[in-house]
C-alpha cells in the first residue's frame, strides 16, 4: 500500500499548478468579413462558422501535443461588419495574438498586411485565392494556405488533358472575379495543349435566382445558349459569382460533360475525401459540428497546424521563430492528403494536391501521372520559380 503524506500531496498539487502557470500561450487571431457567401444550390449554403471551425479543430489537435510541451494555444475570432476597418481590427487582434488567420478578400488582405508590417505578426491567407497576392502583390508577413485560381485551373486542365477532352467549349461569366478564373484556365489550356474552340459569355442580367418558374425557364435557356458549337469534348465553365454555372450539368445542347464552376470542380477538400486517413479528421469533425467539412475549414484547419507544427518542432511561442521556421526548408505538414505539403520558398504559396469532385465522390486528384517538374510534381499546379513575379518585401 502507498500512504502520501499531506506535505506530498500538497507538493504535488504545487508543482502542476506551476506548470500550468508557466506554460508558453500561443495566441492565434481568426478575421473574417460577418455574413454568409450566397450559393446557388441550397444544400451547398456555407455555415456561420465555416473556417473558424477548422481553426477551432486545429487547436484542439495542437494542444494536445502542446501539452506535452508546455504549450497552450488560443484562438480568438473576430468578424467584420461591411463598415469596419480592416486595418485597425487586424492591429486590435495582433496586439493580443502572434498569429492571424485570415479569410479575407485580397484588397482587404493587403490592408490588413500593410498594417502589421513592422508588429511582426504573421497572417496566414486561408481564403483568398487571388494569383497577385502571391505575385506582383505579395508580401512577406503573408504565408498562403488556400490555393491560386492558377492552382485549381492547372489541377482541372491537367485531368481534361489526361482524359484526351482537349477541346473545349468556354462559357464565363460577367463579373471581375469570373473573368479571373477565365484567365487561370485560358492560361492552363495553353500551358497543357488544350483548345479552347470557342468562348461564350454569358451576362448576369440580375432578377430571382430562385422562382417558381425557374427550373422551365433554365431548361428551355440553357439548350439554347449551348447550341449551335463547333465540336468539342467538355463544357469548361468560369462562373465564381454564382450565376449560372449549376445550371449547365445535363442541360447542355450537346450531351457533353461540364467542369470548371459545376460538374468536375477543382478545390483544396471535399467532403467525400476518404484517401490517406481523411475519414478520421471528416469523422472528427462532422463529431463536433454536425455538418460536413469544407474547402475552408480545411485551408483554416491547415493553417492552424501550421503554426502548431512550427511551435512544437522548434519547441517556442515566439512569433518570430515560429514564422522563421514556417518558411524555413524543414517545414512540412500532414494534411491528408498523400503527402507532406511544403512552403514555395519564392511566393510562400502552400504547395498541395488539388481534389477533382463531382460533388458526391472525388473523381482524381492532381497533379496527374505523366506531368512532371524538375524539383516537384506539385509545381505543375500554378506559377512556378521562373515565372514568379513576387519580390517579397
């Protein structure tokens, strides 16, 4: 039999309350714009905590190896109204936490920057997929986890490509951001041999996305403004805005398939990934929130890690020498997803696999066999070393 004497067990009790006291807090900032992206599809309607509860998993995850380490991470959200001023919330949360996340557009993202310049405080880009701000826009407090749209459309073009559907009909949309995602593919079909044989714009004339007539009104439309093409072998649609890219999919003139904004979509995580012990982290998560888990819960989940990963590895909270090491050439991090991801020294974008979906199954996952790069077969998915226009500063 053991006995403890009062004067051990008030010891004991002593000795974990100093350790608890003296563990390294790891602060990590969330900043988003309040409110919910529209969809057309009601099934694909994001939740409020979309991204933030990818974060809140990802701290989960590193205090429980930070335990062991005498380290304790935080997260702090804040949301900003369409009013508020970036600038001066970003500096309100990094005078509380070394580290931000952020899902913010890309002007917004490059205010926030400018503003934490000379704090030190790094910014982790989970939702902006805007190509110049890891080109002629970068900057070195940014560190970039979601993907470029050069990125997807490389990652799309490269299985089209793989499939022998070199020919394609190009629909895109009207507004700014359709036509940067027009570029990304126009881009990809040159850099892999596809033709594009003709594009077709289609205007967003505004009115009811959802109406009583809708679903007559789009299958008599749709035929209509797809008829009528010189051959080709898939439908490759531009369409972030939302407008009408969900209605193509087996409505088309032509029986062809779609890919692009609907049909084969190109993005970072689908619900469906059940490769490479994804099912444990879907199974974790769905636990906790009650939802499936998306592209940006994932790309925030990451970032989290990220940090995480650097403060166990080099053992400190200190911003610097987590950031320091975050863009070092020993970073690496598991994401699940059949391979270590690591940080393009020249732009600091993420390096990883891009998921094809179909919305139900993951149909492939690029870069495909057969496309190679001198140093990494990921580097075929966006803008490379020689091609870069960053200067970080």
């Amino acid at each position: 039999m053991i006995r403890w004497s009062v004067a051990a067990i008030g010891f004991c009790i002593a000795a974990t309350s100093v350790l608890a006291a003296d563990a390294t807090e790891i602060g990590i900032g969330y900043l988003a714009r309040a409110g919910i992206k529209p969809k057309l599809s009601l099934v694909e309607l994001p939740a409020e905590n979309d991204g933030m509860a990818g974060a809140r998993l990802a701290v989960e995850d590193n205090n429980t190896t930070g335990k062991f380490l005498n380290q304790r991470f935080t997260l702090e959200e804040v949301r900003l109204k369409d009013n508020d001023d970036v600038a001066k919330a970003a500096t309100a949360l990094a005078a509380r936490n070394g580290f931000i996340i952020a899902d913010l557009a890309a002007d917004d993202l490059l205010k926030a920057s400018d503003a934490l310049r000379d704090r030190g405080t790094l910014l982790l880009n989970a939702g902006a997929i805007d190509d110049r701000l890891r080109e002629q826009d970068c900057r070195a407090n940014i560190i970039h986890v979601a993907p470029t749209r050069s990125m997807l459309a490389d990652a799309l073009a490269q299985y089209l490509v793989w499939k022998q559907w070199k020919r394609w009909l190009f629909v895109l949309g009207s507004h700014a951001q359709d036509r940067l995602y027009a570029d990304a593919l126009r881009r990809a079909a040159t850099r892999f041999g596809a033709k594009i044989v003709q594009e077709r714009v289609l205007e967003d004339t505004g009115g009811a996305r959802r109406t009583d007539s809708g679903v007559t009104l789009i299958q008599r439309q749709i035929p209509v403004f797809t008829q009528q093409a010189p051959a080709y072998d898939v439908l490759v649609a531009a369409d972030e805005s939302e407008v009408f890219a969900s209605y193509l999919p087996y409505r088309t003139w032509d029986p062809r398939p779609v890919a692009g904004s609907a049909g084969l979509v190109p993005t970072s995580w689908h619900a469906a990934q059940d490769q490479w012990g994804a099912i444990q982290i879907q199974n974790r998560f769905a636990k906790l929130n009650l939802r499936p888990m998306t592209a940006l819960d994932m790309q925030a989940w990451t970032a989290a890690r990220m940090i995480g990963e650097a403060a166990s590895r080099t053992r400190s909270g200190d911003t610097k020498a987590v950031s320091t090491f975050v863009k070092g050439p020993d970073f690496s991090i598991a994401a699940f997803k059949g391979r270590r991801l690591t940080l393009r020294d020249w732009n600091l974008q993420l390096r990883q696999p891009i998921l094809l979906v179909d919305g139900r199954m993951v149909v492939s996952v690029s870069p495909q066999e057969g496309f190679l790069h001198q140093a990494s077969e990921l580097d075929t998915l966006g803008v490379d070393r020689p091609e870069t226009k960053c200067r970080l500063q």
